[in-house]
C-alpha cells in the first residue's frame, strides 16, 4: 500500500464530525448556529481547544504579529519551506459550524492521519487558521492573509478598531498574553504551498451530486460608489423642466446599469445593495444619492471591461444631474495554478471520490496567498448552499471525503523537493 493510501486510511469520520460540533459549542448560538468574532474570548477558547488537540500529537504552535495561528508537523527537512493548510475560525455574528472550521479541522484530522501511520513528509506541514476573515468585528476582512502577503500595512491594521473602540492591536496583545507558550514567528515567512479546504456556501455541488469541487480560481470583485447630485426642489410647485431629481436619475441609470451588464448566463454578479437618499422626505425633489455597486466575474477581462462601463453609463443616464463614480476596490479574479489543480483532482481520481472543476465564487484567504507559493482550494458541498447563516449544515461524510483529498494533495506537496 502506498504512503498516501496508508495515511488516508487513517482519516477518521467520527473524530472529524465530533470535533466540528466541539469547536461548535464554543460560541455557540441558541439558533445551532456561531457567534465566534475575530480576536474574541471565544476565538482564544477555540485556539485553546486547537492546541490541546495538537499537544497530544506533539504539534507545536506559533503566532505572528496579526494573530495568525499555526500548527507545525515537522517533516524530515525542517529547514525546508512547509506545506500549509488551513482557512480560519473566526464566524459572522449568525455564521455557521462549518465556514472556516472544516478546512482548519480537516488541517488536523490530515496531520492527525499522518501521525498515527509514522508517516514523515520530506517538508513539514502546517495548519494555519488566519487571523479576522470575516471581517465582521473588524473590516476589513481577509486581514491576516492580506498582511501575510504584505499587501496590507500591519500598523494600519492594528490600529483599526471594533465597534466598542477595542483595537486590532490590544486585541491581538490579549491573544497573546493568553498563549504565553505560543512561539512567535514572522509574518510572510515562505510556503512551499497552500491548500485551503472550504464548504463551497453554494448550490452547485449539491446540484450537481458531486462531493469534491476542484476550485479552478476565485471570481474577481469592484466595488463602487456612486454620488449622483441633483437640487432640493418643492414637491408641488417645481414644474419638471425645472426640476434635478437626483433619485429619478439614479434609478435610470440602476436600470440601464442591469441592462448593460445583463448576461443570459447569469455569471456576471451586479448588485446595488446600498441606496441612500436625501434628504429622504416626502414632498422634497431629492437632492442627492448615494449608492453602492458590488460587480463580480470569473473572468478578468470581462471583469475589467463591464466594470470600465459602469461610468459612461451612469453619465449616460444623469439627465439634469451630475454624477460622480469612485472605485473603493479592484480585486482581479485569480486562477489558480494549473499543476495544484491536477494534483487535486488526481487525488480524487484516485480515491474514486466524484468531483466538478468549479470557479469559487466568495472570497477566501487563498486570495492573498496564492500571490505567495502555490496555492488551491478544495471544495465540499454543504446543504442547500447556505452559508453566512446558522442553519449551515454538512454532511459528516463529506468532511471525511474532504479531509481524504485533503491529505492525499498535502502529501504530494509536502514531497516536493
Ligand atoms: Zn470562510
């Protein structure tokens, strides 16, 4: 029997599901579901629940200066940079059992598996759960990824605060003083490879009966903000040729926005989720609005070219008012290695477990790593694609099917010379 079937053979389905509904509890919601924020009590509690797993196993871990937690199983050659897998454990305040904790968990359940055969990979592995990707107590998200990729300043970072005015920093400080026998280490110290394991919080797999989603890349997202500025006007005395109704103007040009960027295929994402209008009373011509764009694609240069429209159009539709179209952010799809893929998608092969090569649609830590070493992502379906919602829910066998390609990908990796 080859190493990888040894070592797969010992993923074990009952300890991975007891071990989700253990790290469940803490946070846990009366509704079944998670309320676990960033850098909270109830993530130290959890980071706590993680090292003593990993202590019996003799896994040793360490923290970098945003938070980010690892467990390292050293491999034959320590010096070598590690495999890391991992996602991240913090929740939305109504999240679910599963967003972030599976792939951190199937992390362990994978070193786990490699423990109990003996098995020594020739680089060492490590779990990781980043720090704050929700974004949820504290925007933005995906933070400990972003600024162990140094794309964002670790300074402006910590200085961000939460709602009660409690900082990154004195959060990340809290952390720490509680894991006083936590080693610290660097941050963007280098990877061989990155392999995120995730519930897909979308229909496709389900709808497609398939167990493993081989993610191909993660769609591209701009975010814009539109000000469109008309006059304050009396609702019964201003006559319409005289009139700059800001709010008319902004939905005319809402309507030819969806028009434009109308595909038939329903791949473009287009939403318009925030609208605010002033001064929002009822017998004043509207003055003024504010909204917001969020436009994805798994395609960058579509991506690029329905965002570059946004503009024209709008000017296009402003009648008597002005408008002003400001970009808050371009992140570009991404397509993740095609080797990484191949390795994923072998391994299900091989494990005759089904699978669908699939774009990700949400954003995850591998965003920000993928710019690092090579990265992939790996799939599971979770019931109904509910996601972001405490009715999440998985099936205990596909965590284990997860966990299974999981390991298989790990070990290919973690032989690279
Ligand atoms: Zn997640």
């Amino acid at each position: 029997m080859s190493s990888i079937n040894q070592v797969v053979s010992q993923i074990d389905q009952a300890r991975l599901w007891e071990r989700h509904e253990r790290l469940a509890e803490i946070g846990a919601t009366s509704r079944g579901g998670v309320n676990r924020q960033a850098l909270s009590k109830e993530e130290i509690l959890a980071r706590k629940q993680l090292r003593e797993w990993g202590s019996v196993i003799g896994l040793v871990p360490y923290s970098d200066a945003i938070g980010n937690f690892f467990l390292r199983y050293p491999g034959e050659n320590g010096d070598l940079a590690p495999v890391v897998t991992g996602s991240h454990i913090d929740t939305q305040p109504t999240g679910g059992r599963f967003d972030g904790s599976f792939g951190v968990l199937a992390a362990l359940e994978v070193i786990e598996a490699m423990h109990a055969t003996g098995y020594r990979p020739h680089r060492s592995v490590e779990l990781v759960a980043w720090t704050n990707e929700e974004g949820s107590r504290f925007a933005p998200g995906m933070m400990g990824s972003a600024v162990f990729r140094g794309q964002r300043e670790l300074d402006a970072m910590l200085a961000i605060l939460d709602s009660d005015g409690v900082s990154v920093g004195e959060s990340v400080a809290a952390i720490r003083s509680a894991e006083s026998e936590v080693c610290e280490r660097p941050l963007g110290f280098s990877l061989a490879a990155y392999i995120e394991a995730h519930i897909e919080q979308g229909p496709i797999l389900e709808l497609q009966r398939k167990v493993i989603g081989v993610v191909s890349g993660i769609q591209g997202k701009r975010v814009f903000r539109v000000t469109v500025d008309g006059e304050e006007n009396h609702a019964g005395t201003s006559p319409r040729a005289m009139r700059k109704d800001a709010l008319v103007a902004a939905v005319n040009m809402i309507g030819a926005l969806h028009d434009a960027i109308y595909d038939s295929e329903d791949v473009v994402k287009f939403t318009v989720g925030r609208f605010e209008v002033r001064p929002n009373a009822p017998s004043v011509v509207p003055a003024a609005v504010h909204f917001s764009i969020d436009l994805r694609h798994p395609d960058d240069a579509v991506l690029q070219r329905l965002g570059d429209s946004i503009e024209p159009v709008c000017t296009q539709h402003q009648g008597p008012c002005t408008v002003a179209v400001k970009e808050l952010s371009n992140d570009p799809a991404l397509e993740f290695p095609v080797a990484v893929r191949d390795t994923i998608r072998a391994i299900a092969k091989d494990l005759s477990i089904s699978y669908l090569d699939m774009p990700s649609a949400a954003g995850h830590d591998a965003r920000h790593i993928n710019y690092l070493c090579p990265t992939g992502m790996i799939f599971i379906p979770c019931e109904g694609g509910i996601s972001h919602n405490e009715a999440e829910s998985c099936e205990a066998e596909h965590l284990f099917e997860g966990a299974r390609v999981l390991a298989g990908t790990v070990m290919r990796l973690a032989e690279m010379t």
